[in-house]
C-alpha cells in the first residue's frame, strides 16, 4: 500500500511536472504568435507547421549558445539564482488539486499531489520565495542594472505580496478553509442559491473586489507587464538577468511561464470554481460514470487556466508598462486599502446575511 | 531510528550547521542566505510536529518577506570585508574570554538537567489553524490586541524617522 | 462552526467583563489614534492641537487610574486569563506613570529643542502616550508573554523617543545605541523565557507548576534561566550589567526624554521586578522557598554595585546630563536594596522612594531644561553664576538635589531611611550579612553622591560667570512647576505621612 502511494504520487508529479514544462514551452509560442496577431504580423512559422516546433529549436539554441561566467561574479549564486527561480516555480503546483478523485472501482486515484490544510497558505508562501531567484542571481552578476532590477523585483514583490495576502483573507472568511481542495469543492454548490446554477457557486461571484486585486497583484507576482520593471528592458538592458546566458537565461525565462501557468491555475481554483463546471450535477443525475464527469472537470479546469494564460498574453501585449512610483502608489495606495475594506465589508455583510451570528 | 526521528536530526544537523555558517560567513549576503536556510529547517521541524500553520507562517513571513528586506538593505549598503571595522586584538580576546565563560555557564547549567521523556503530542491537531485561532482569540486576546497597538507605534516611529522634511 | 461561535461569544462576553478595568489603558489607545488622525486631519487648521489633546487625554486617564482604586477589590482582580493583575501597588505604580507622563508632557510643550525640530511635535506627544500605555501593561503584567511584550513595547518607543531630533547627531547616537543595547538586552531575556516555560510548562508566573517546575529542577539550571529572564529588566531600570547604555542615552535624547526615561520605565520596570521575585519566591511559605536566599544575595550585590558605579562615575562628569545619568544608576542601586529586602515595608518603602524619586529628578531635568532654554548649554561650565539671575529656579534645583542626595528636610530623606530601614529589618529578621553591607554601602555611597551634587550649586552660586551672554527668557510654566515640584518635596519631607498613609497594599 505505502509503496503503491508512492508510486501513484511519483507518477502524478511527474505528469504535472512534464504538463507544466510542456505548457510553459508552448506558451512561448503561443505568446509570440499572439503578439504577432495583436500587431498585425505573422509572427514564427517556419519551424514545421504553423510553426510548431519553434519551441524545440528555441531549446536547441539556448542548450548550446555559449556559457558565460562573469569574470567578478560570485560564480556559486550566479548559477544558484536561475535554479532557485525554475525550483520555486514548479513547487507551488503541488497543491494545486487538478480534478476530482478518479474512481475506478474500488480504486481511488487522487488528482492533487497533497491536499494539506494550509494549501492557499503554501501557496503564498512558496509564491513569496519566488523572488529569491531573481535576487540572488541579479546580485551576483555584479552589475548594475542587474541590481537594480533585483531591487525592484524585492520591493515589488514585497508590496504586492501584501495585497495579496488581504485578499485571500476576505476570500478565506467565504471558504472558511485553508485546503485548496476545501476551496474548489465549497465552489461546487449553486450561485446564490438559485436552481439550476450547480457547479457554478464560483467565488469570484461573491469575491469580485478580492478577485481583481489578486488577479492585479498575479501579475505584479509573475513580473508580467504591465509589472514588468524588473527586467524592464528600456531602462535596465535586461533588469536582473541581463548577464546571464545560455540556459541560465532560459531557466529564467521558463520559470516565468511556469510560473504564470500555476498562477492561472491558482487563480482559476480560488476564483473560477477549479475543476466545477455547470452541469456537473445533471451528468452525475444522468449516469455518467464519474471518472467521465473527473475528465471533462480536469478538461473544465484546463480551459480555464488557458483562458488566463491567454489574458496574461494579451494584457502584455495591450497595456503599457507602469513608472515605478506608479507602481509602488497603485500597491500601497489603492490595492491595500481596498482590500482592508473589502475584508471589513466582507465580514459586516456576512454578519447581516446571517452566516455568522 | 524511525523516519520521523531520522528526519528531525536531520534537520536540526543543517539548522545548527547552517546558523554556525550565518555567524561566520564573511560575506553579509552569504550570512543572510544560510538565515534563510535556517528558518526553512526550523519549518520542517515545526511540520514535523505537525504544526503546519506555523511552519508555512515562518517561510511566508521570515524567509519571505523580512529576509527579503534584509537582503535588499545589504544589497544596497554593499557591505564587503574592507569596509567592516575590524576589532583590536584585544577586543577579540575580551570577547573569547566573554564568550567562552557564557559558553561553560550555560553548559553546565543546562547539562546538569535531567533528559526529558520522550516528548509526545497529546493533541495531534493542537498546531491546526482552527485550534490555533481559538487560543489566539481566548486565551491570548489581550497580548494580540496589545501587539497590534506596539506595531501601530512602531510603524509611526519608522515613518518618522524615515521621512524627509521638506521645509 | 457553531462551535466557534460560541467560542468567539464567550470570549466577548469575557472580554466586556474585563474592559472596565482597563479602561485608562483602553483611552490611552484611543487617545493615540485620535492623535494620529487629528494630526492627520486638523493640525494645520489648530496649532498645538495635538498636544492639547495628549495632555488633556493623559489628564483623563490619570483621573480613570485614580478611580480604579475604588474599583477594585482589596487582593486585586486577575484579567484575561491571567495575563495582567489589577493590584493596588499596580494602581500606585499607575499613578505615578500616569503624573511622570503629564509632566514630561507640560515640560516638552515649553523644550526649545523639541520646538525647533524639523519633524514637528505631534509623533512626538502620540509616542509618549503609547509608552505610558506600555508601561501600565509593565505594572500589571504577570504572564511571560505579557512581560516580554510590554517591555518590547516601552522599548521601541523609547527608542525612537530617544532619537526624536533627527539630524542632531547626538540625538541620533543616543538612539541607535539605545535600540541596538536594547536588542541585546531583551534576546537575552527571550532566551531565558524560553528556558522558563521549557522548565516549567507554564508562562504564568503566578501559577504554582511555575514554582513547582522551578523548584524541581537543579538549582544551577534554574538560577541560569532567572538570571537570563532578569536581564531584561535590569536593563529596563539600568542595574549593573546592563547599565552602560545610560550615560549616551540620557546625554543624547532630548531632555524631556531624559527625564521621562529616568523616572517612568524605572518604576515600571522595579515594580515587575517585585512581581517576579515574589512570583520565584512564591512556593510554600516565604521562608521556605528555594530561591529566597539566592536571590536576596544577587539583588544585594547588585544593589552594592549599581550604586557604587553609578555614583562614582558621575564624580567626574562635566556634562549635567551626564551627571544625572550616573545619578540615576545609582538611584537604581538604592532602589534595589529595596526589592533586596524582599518584604511589605520593603515594597512600600520602594513605593514611597520612587515617587519622591520621580518629583526629584523631573524637577531636576526641568531645571536643566529651563536653562538650556535659556542659554543653549548643558555643561556644568556654563552654570556659573546663573544662581542670582534666575533666583526662584535655581533653589528649587538646590531643593531638588538635596532631595536626590537624601538629607533632611526633603523628602528625599524620608525615602532613603524608609529604605534603609527596611533593609535593616530584612536583616534582623533573616540575619543574612550581605544585607547589613548593603546598608554599609548606601550609607557610604549617600555620602559619594554629595560631592557630584554639590557642584551644581557650587557653579550656580560661588563661582562667576566668565563672559556676559546673552540669555533668552526663563519660560512662565517651566517656573510654575519647577517651583510646584520643590514644594512637594519639601512638603513630604516634612509630613511623610501625608502620602505614607495613603500608600496602603
């Protein structure tokens, strides 16, 4: 039994480990071929059909472009700071439940890594490491573009960390729970009750404000425009990474899009209702076997993570990069108070509606 | 020698280990990053004892976000050997002496104590953030409350030293 | 969930209960956030609103304290699950924060330092509130958590209290040194707490299993974790090892300052220490207790200690600042005798001390504060002559340092003998000889301490001022209370019983 779990459990990290890089890898082309279509280009399309192994070549080309050590770099976090950043991004998707329980028969297959009850919490803690890569290798290149980008990826972080963190709250006082599987399950029932509305109790629904400081505040986390002043390239060359080469760069640049991939899939869980999806309870009324109603769940969630990973794109390629104290003024000034209000309206209307007396 | 056990020596091998790095370590960022490894094991020690709140709170709070800005003011204080003020000889040996006396005290005060019984937890869900918030909101109430006027304080004190008059 | 419900209303209900008897801490958080929003807000339209509203808000609360002695029952009442004790020593103590505060408060109005600073007052009055607020929770704590907080809580303002005048160097020195003595002081004091409660299981020190876990343990073990935990305090009412902050400190802060942080978190910090000797010692009979004679004999040496240093260094102090910062140890040296002496009349002995200690000394700083008013100079220097130019003020400033020295007929007298008698008693009842020395050693450092007093009226007196230099105004208020505090003085030295019969616990 003991052995089974854990080959269950190896096996399912495995797969989420493989989808998250194989996601990552495509959203490279997939951002380019967007950005091409938002600019009227056609964007990369020689490498096979519609320019489909792009992505290989681009793998092929960071593999084998030359290293450079910087000659006074600390040699040991210069390397260390692009692992850190590719180490935290996959982490975070261990919590993250990707679908119901797969039942055949007797057997019962989990679809989430671990389902501990501080899930959200690991999350948030796992995200806050994050910036650790880009510090640690932006200072020991030794340059000073380099640490400023670092700079700005500390404060950022640390200002949109803490936004963040006011939003899941007045999100955590609707759930009443920490477990991410809690979470997603509770979104399962019907929006305000109404008939008819099952798998459709999303939290984004009664969470709106939480919603879009957490989808602002994603962004400042992932360091995707209009956040992106980190490595922004029109002041600082290539902010934090702007020595690094090869596949160190490549590490940075994956950990970015592995990082947006669990952000959307975080976001779609907390928010989206995860793995539930309108009409589940008919499916399950009808006879459906529910390793069918697990698979189109899992389908569900996955079109939903893709719905953000397009935004993400589109956002990019539409809004303007913030100035800095623009940035640090729209985090302190506007997202921080307005989630302290949220979490304080939260609470009255949850007390005049009766779900605390 | 169970899992558990072998683990906990583990980790307390590399928080020992690596908080004797912090002290030594000549570079301040070197210093700064063995802290961090340090506060992730006292994390595994506190998961360990299934204390799962707590350990998540320190990563996210102290290897999150207070080492963030100690690494960020080091950064920017480009601290490095030269520019450290080196003690006299004789200050170095006051502090041995100093040091080395607290050391034997504490040794010997603490040596002579019996060895505990094997600690076992009685309640094993007591570290879970439901049974956390009940004793933080009963029987810990008023030190909570007082916690957050001290940090109020704080907060103004910083601001003001912090802030730039313009006159 | 509805089992939490039930939890968060019989927590309210527990709550409400006890609010009634904080209600002077629970102003002093609503005052401090009424003052930050009405500097927010209002303090461009009205001068000195802020600190209008620190005083008349601190007079408030002092009036609330008062009240409290009627309010409570004879042993007191234990609050929030034993973290605090309302006591009536707790309210005496109370008391005498609450006046030290109000008039550091009236002093830092008038401070021409404070005046001219480029941050502007009213941070300044807020933080002053929130020590107070710290400083009660000092008095009446009785949990180790509570201990550590309130500490950390009246440690942390002070700091920034300390370095207020930002851009003035010494100001600046005064704090850093301040803050990073402080760090020292209360991780050493953290580390024997957590000794404490791995000993004894336990962060009430009132609870028998604390005694018990102490006492079961050996007594080297035991002595370390107490030693560590005492830390702490003594750097709070600056005891021997951790005293060398004192001298910068005061000397730097601005004057105000000096003399809030000479009095106030003394007496708070004396006060917990009472409340943790006694809890240590608390097993069983007094006699009996495991601890008794230990800690008799480490409070008597440094009670001996404290005040030999603290009185010998300011011999040679040219700096009145200074000066009265050596003073002070050696004040915490005399005090300490008193909790040596472990007793009721000890503590009361303490009590009575402490408030003739607190008119003294405030009266003393705002005589130093009057003049640097006046001519921009804390030196000994510059005091020369300065006794037939400003008459009134500067014998109140003689009265004061009688007062400090112990002779009659000030009330600094009364209090020293109080003290030493207590000793005695302690003696005559325990016959431990260290105490006998102790009362040895007030009696010789008494007489020390005349010598680096009397320079002060020497200089304003017998000596010339060298150069005519312009002087400033005296300041009307600073006039009217120094000369209010040198009638208290002498008024309780003459009828000790006044207050003597009041003080009853």
């Amino acid at each position: 039994m003991e052995s089974a779990l854990i080959i269950e459990k190896f096996l399912l990290i495995t797969i989420v480990l493989v989808v998250s890089l194989v996601v990552a890898m495509y959203m490279t082309l997939v951002e380019r071929r967007f950005a091409a279509f938002f600019q009227d280009r056609l964007g990369p399309n020689r490498a096979g059909p519609f320019g489909i192994l792009q992505p290989l070549a681009d793998g092929v080309k960071l593999f084998t472009k030359e290293e450079i050590l910087p000659e006074n770099a600390n040699k040991l976090l210069f390397i260390m700071g692009p692992s850190l950043a590719m180490f935290t991004a996959t982490i975070s998707s261990a919590v993250i439940p990707w679908g119901r329980d797969l039942v055949f028969g007797d057997k019962v297959i989990s679809l989430q890594v671990a389902d501990i009850n501080v899930g959200l919490l690991y999350i948030f803690g796992v995200v806050s490491l994050g910036v650790y890569g880009m510090m640690v290798g932006g200072w020991a290149s030794n340059n000073k573009y380099s640490l400023l980008g670092t700079i700005r990826a500390a404060s950022q972080s640390i200002s949109y960390e803490i936004a963040m963190g006011m939003a899941i709250i007045a999100l955590l006082m609707v759930t009443g729970t920490l477990s991410m599987r809690g979470i997603v399950d509770g979104q399962g029932s019907t929006l305000y009750g109404l008939k008819g509305t099952e798998g459709l109790g999303w939290n984004v629904f009664y969470q709106p404000v939480a919603f879009l400081i957490y989808l602002i505040c994603m962004f400042a986390e992932c360091n995707r425009t209009p956040f992106d002043l980190p490595e922004c390239e029109s002041e600082l060359v290539a902010g934090y990474h702007t020595e690094h080469s090869s596949m160190k760069l490549g590490f940075y640049l994956f950990a970015e899009y592995i990082n947006m991939f669990v952000s959307s899939a975080v976001i779609s869980a907390l928010f989206f209702g995860g793995y539930n999806f309108p009409g589940q309870e008919a499916l399950a009324n009808a006879g459906v076997a529910s390793y069918w109603i697990t698979l189109i769940g899992v389908g569900a969630f996955f079109c939903k993570i893709a719905f953000f990973l397009f935004f993400f794109v589109w956002v990019r390629w539409t809004i303007p990069r913030f100035r800095y104290d623009q940035l640090m003024r729209l985090g302190w000034n506007m997202l921080v108070p307005l989630a302290i209000a949220n979490i304080g309206i939260t609470g009255v209307v949850m007390y005049l509606t009766g779900h605390i007396n | 020698m169970t899992i558990t056990q072998s683990l906990f020596y583990f980790l307390a091998f590399v928080a020992i280990f690596s908080s004797l790095l912090v002290v030594t370590a000549k570079n301040p960022i070197h210093s700064v990053l063995y802290l961090i490894l340090t506060f992730f094991t006292l994390t595994g020690e506190y998961i360990l004892l299934n204390a799962q709140f707590i350990g998540i709170v320190n990563i996210i709070v102290y290897a999150g976000a207070i080492m963030v800005l100690f690494l960020f003011v080091i950064m920017l204080l480009n601290l490095n050997v030269e520019s450290e003020p080196q003690k006299t000889n004789l200050m170095k040996f006051i502090g041995i002496i100093t040091g080395g006396i607290g050391l034997v005290v504490l040794t010997a005060a603490l040596k002579s104590t019996d060895p505990s019984n094997t600690v076992v937890i009685q309640e094993v869900d007591m570290g879970l953030v439901k049974n956390l918030g009940q004793v933080l909101f009963k029987e810990f109430l008023l030190p909570f409350e007082i916690v957050s006027i001290l940090f109020l304080s704080a907060m103004v004190g910083a601001v003001l030293l912090a802030r730039k008059e313009t006159k | 969930m509805k089992n939490f419900v039930e939890i968060i209303q019989s927590s309210i209900n527990d709550t409400l209960g006890s609010w009634i008897y904080l209600l002077p801490e629970i102003s002093l958080a609503f005052i401090f956030i009424l003052m930050i929003i009405a500097d927010l807000f209002w303090a461009k339209r009205i001068k000195n609103l802020v600190a209008i509203i620190a005083v008349s808000g601190l007079f408030i609360v002092f009036l609330e304290v008062i009240d409290q002695f009627i309010l409570i029952p004879p042993q007191g009442v234990v609050l929030f699950s034993a973290m605090i004790k309302l006591s009536t020593a707790a309210i005496w103590y109370k008391v005498l924060i609450t006046i030290s505060g109000l008039l550091v408060l009236l002093f830092s109005l008038r401070d021409f330092q404070l005046r001219n600073t480029e941050k502007g007052g009213s941070e300044y009055y807020s933080l002053v509130l929130v020590v107070t607020l710290g400083l009660n929770f000092m008095v009446m704590a009785q949990n180790l958590l509570m201990i550590y907080l309130s500490i950390e809580f009246v440690s942390v303002c002070s700091y920034i209290l300390a370095a207020y005048l930002t851009g003035n160097k010494r100001s600046e020195e005064s704090g850093m040194k301040y803050a990073l003595f402080g760090a020292v002081a209360s991780a050493v004091m953290l580390y024997g707490m957590s000794l404490l409660y791995g000993f004894t299981g336990t962060l009430d020190i009132t609870n028998q299993a604390f005694y018990n876990g102490l006492a079961s343990i050996n007594l080297m073990s035991a002595s370390v974790a107490l030693l560590l935990t005492l830390a702490g305090l003594f750097f709070k009412i600056s005891a021997f090892p951790m005293q060398v902050w004192v001298p910068d400190v005061y000397e730097g802060a601005p004057t105000p300052i000096t003399a809030f942080l000479s009095v106030a978190p003394k007496v708070a910090g004396i006060a917990l220490l009472i409340t943790f000797i006694r809890a240590v010692n608390s097993g069983g009979s007094p006699s009996g207790s495991v601890f008794l004679a230990s800690t008799e004999n480490l409070l008597a040496a440094l009670a001996i200690i404290t005040m030999t240093i603290g009185n010998f260094s300011a011999l040679w102090q040219t700096n009145v600042k200074r000066l009265m910062a050596y003073s002070a140890i050696g004040h915490s040296g005399f005090i300490l005798m008193g909790v040596a002496a472990y007793s009721m009349t000890g503590q009361k002995a303490i009590l009575f001390f402490l408030f003739v200690y607190a008119l003294a000394n405030i009266g003393a700083f705002l005589v130093i504060g009057y003049f640097s008013n006046v001519f921009h100079s804390e030196e000994l220097e510059d005091y020369k002559g300065m006794g037939m130019k400003y008459p009134l003020v500067s014998v109140a400033m003689v009265i004061f340092l009688v007062s400090l020295t112990g002779l009659p007929p000030t009330a600094g007298f009364v209090g020293k003998f109080f003290i030493f008698s207590a000793a005695i008693e302690a003696y005559m009842l325990g016959g431990n000889v260290l105490l006998l020395i102790m009362v040895v050693f007030g009696v010789v450092n008494t007489v020390v301490s005349l010598f680096y007093y009397f320079k002060i009226p020497l200089n304003l007196y017998l000596r010339k001022a060298k150069t005519e230099i312009s002087l400033d105004k005296g300041n009307l208020l600073f006039s009217v209370i120094i000369i209010v505090l040198a009638l208290f003085t002498l008024f309780l030295g003459v009828f000790p019983n006044k207050l003597i019969g009041l003080i009853n616990f």
